[in-house]
C-alpha cells in the first residue's frame, strides 16, 4: 500500500517559503482580504530597491524579501527584513557583492528565488550568485555558499526547499546539470547528483518538492528531458519518466499517490505520474497527459480532487485530478508568472499587471471578484497574520481589511 504525505510543512500560521508553509499554495489558519486596490485596504506599502520576484515571506511578524541592487557594472545582492505591522525595514543586509552583473533573461531578476525562514534562520539563494544562512534577529550572515557553480541560461529562477535540515536545489545549467543537498547548519553541499538523462538542452529554473512514500523521502525534481525522484538522504535516484522538455519552472504538485507537474516550456504538458514506481517507469507510471492549457511558468494548484492551473497566457483550468477530465477552461486576461493561491474557500489568479481574479473553486466555473493595483506582479503573494503581502517590480503592498 502506497503511503504519502508532504513532509517540508515550516511554520503552519506563518508563510516561510514559496507558496506557504506546505510549499502548496494553500493559506492556513489566516483570513485573507478579498478586496483591495492601490487605495483601499492598503496597510502600508513599501518601496523595494532595485529588482527582485522572490516572492514574500512572513514569519513571526516580519516580512523578507530578497533583491539585487545596481553597483556600477555589478550588483549588491540583498535581504530585508520589513516589520509586518508598521511596514518598518528592521534591517537591510548585503549578502554578497558582484563585480559584474550576469546576463539575464528579460522576465527574470538576479533575485527570483524566494528565501525560506525556519527555527531563527533566514536562508537567501541567489543561485550561482551564492546561498547564505542569515540571523532572522539582525540579518548576520551565518554561513555563505559559493559551491553550487553551474552556467546558468538566462539566469536563476528556482527556490531552494528546506527538509530534514537540508536546503535541496536544482541545478540545471546549460551543462552538466545537477541536484543538490545543502546541510543547513554549516551550508556544506552534502551531495550533488548530476541528472542521468543527456537532454539536447539542458537548462531548468524548477523548485523541487519533497514527498515521503512508502517509509523514503523522495526529492520530486523535474528537469530537462526528464521528471526524477532521489533519495533525500544519499541523493541516488529512485525513479524517473522521460518526456522530451526543457526550460522547466513550475513547482510540482503532490496528491491521490501522485505528482503533478510542468515538463516543457515552448510546448508544455502536465502530467500526473504516480509515486510509487522503481527505476523508469514511463511506460508504467504515467497516469495521465494533458496538453491544452498546461502551464509554462506558474505552479499547479491541488484542492482536494481538483487540480487548478493557469498557463501564462492568461488560460485557466480545473481538472480531475485523480483522471486528467477537464471540468472547465477559461481565459482570464493577461499574461501570467505567479503560481495560483487556495485562500477563503477561492482560487486567487494574479497576473503580470496587477489584476488578481478570484474564482470560485470547485467544478463550475464562476469570477466572484477581480482587485487591481498598478505593478507588475510576476512574483506570488504571500498570507499571513490576516494579509495579503503582494510585490510588485518597485513595491511590497501589505493588503489588510
């Protein structure tokens, strides 16, 4: 019998990392603002220097976020931490300075990763740029790792993930890509796993999600031309599934015995694969395939039976998630990078320019609202102490009735 549960929950009340504290975009034990505009229910807003879309954090009252900041030819890469009542910055750290700033793709920033906060540790990821441990009290740097090398494609996108006290990356550069494991009380690479499948291209921006099945941890990490499950402790690879893809974002999804996830960006696909399996098991495991609206950049949503996306032309769609039968596709309006949020018994779609749509969650398709602030908004909001915490390309909004 196949057991699974997710097993990388932080602080439930809080919202430590990307997509909240089951890294599963569902807001817990927090009633979320439903209305909001660039005036009304405005807390407070923040101006961020420089550009980052690392989403939001929150925990313990204090609001992080990443950034990189212009420095001559170079970049100051930073972290602040922003009191969550008053919108207050507590303290604002370089973490590291680069003399020459790395080329980029236009939709990304030097800052995408989203940080993770857990047990009095701020843990920043700025990909080949360097990941680092900072005091949550006063930003000190803890520990700095420069290991994690890789000549990254228009730059880095993916967050790291925090399980049974290792921070887990993907590292999939334009060659020889790789996973890694980074213990997190010393930030030393505790093993790096080179990826078995030779994809023409190579290069992946995914954050990885961890799932205990049958008595293992398994790290769920899609990347190029293939999806694969290591063992989080010696990094060997458990199984995987061969799918022609590359340029992989999406966070999978996990549920029913299986994963969800994203394997293509020009021609994405999502497919459910179930957990279960030993060695390659694509022509055995794959439970289903749907093409039509798949998204290329935001993460999968799951609620229950149904399973929530947006592609990043602005489509959305809920599916069966134990099946692949779609219940409904509509088009929303926009382009779209922010993963969907499960808050107040709604589906929360933002896109790029600032116009969040609520959507009633079930089977029948139904907008129970739509909120505007002026922006734009490639990274997902965060929820917590009853708010939302929303970033724009210049602001950190904190939207509270």
């Amino acid at each position: 019998m196949l057991e699974l549960v997710t097993i990388c929950a932080l602080w439930t009340a809080n919202w430590p990392q990307f997509r909240g504290p089951n890294a599963d975009g569902h807001v817990v034990q927090v009633v979320a603002p439903l209305e909001w505009s660039d005036t009304k229910n405005v807390a407070w807003k923040v101006n961020i220097d420089g550009l980052g879309w690392s989403s939001p954090v929150v925990v313990a009252n204090r609001v992080y976020v990443t950034t990189a900041v212009a420095k001559g030819e170079g970049l100051s890469l930073r972290a602040i931490a922003i009191d969550a009542d008053s919108g207050e910055v507590i303290w604002d750290r370089e973490v590291r300075s680069v003399e020459q700033s790395p080329q980029i793709h236009t939709k990304n920033s030097h800052a995408s990763p989203t940080p993770i906060v857990h047990d009095g540790a701020v843990y920043v990821h700025f990909g080949t740029l360097g990941m680092a441990r900072l005091k949550a009290g006063d930003g000190a740097i803890q520990w700095l790792c420069t290991e994690l090398q890789y000549p990254p494609q228009h730059g880095s996108g993916g967050s790291p993930l925090l399980c049974d006290g290792r921070l887990f990356v993907v590292c999939d550069g334009s060659s020889n890509p790789y996973v890694a494991a980074v213990d997190a009380a010393t930030g030393r690479v505790a093993w790096k796993t080179l990826r078995a499948i030779n994809a023409k291209i190579s290069h992946s921006f995914v954050t990885p999600t961890v799932a205990h099945v049958n008595g293992k941890s398994q790290l769920l990490a899609p990347g190029p031309g293939h999806f694969a499950a290591y063992d989080t402790e010696s990094g060997e690879e458990i199984w995987r599934v061969v799918a022609a893809g590359w340029s992989v974002v999406p966070q999978p999804a996990i549920g029913h015995g299986m994963v969800f996830y994203n394997h293509d960006y020009d021609n994405p696909e999502l497919m459910a694969v179930r957990l279960d399996g030993q060695g390659d098991v694509t022509d055995t495991h794959v439970a289903w395939r749907l093409k039509r609206g798949a998204p290329s950049t935001p993460s999968p949503l799951l609620v229950g039976d149904e399973l929530y996306f947006v592609a990043d032309n602005g489509v959305a769609t809920c599916v069966d998630a134990k099946t692949g039968k779609v219940h409904w596709t509509q088009r929303l309006g926009g382009k779209f990078s922010a993963s969907p949020i499960f808050a107040n018994g709604r589906v929360l779609f933002l896109n790029e320019d600032g116009l969040a749509t609520w959507v009633r969650a079930g089977r029948d398709f139904e907008v129970l609202g739509k909120n505007e602030l002026t922006g734009r908004t490639l990274a997902t909001p965060a929820f917590a102490v009853n708010a939302m915490f929303l970033r724009t390309d210049e602001c950190l909004y904190k939207i509270a009735e």
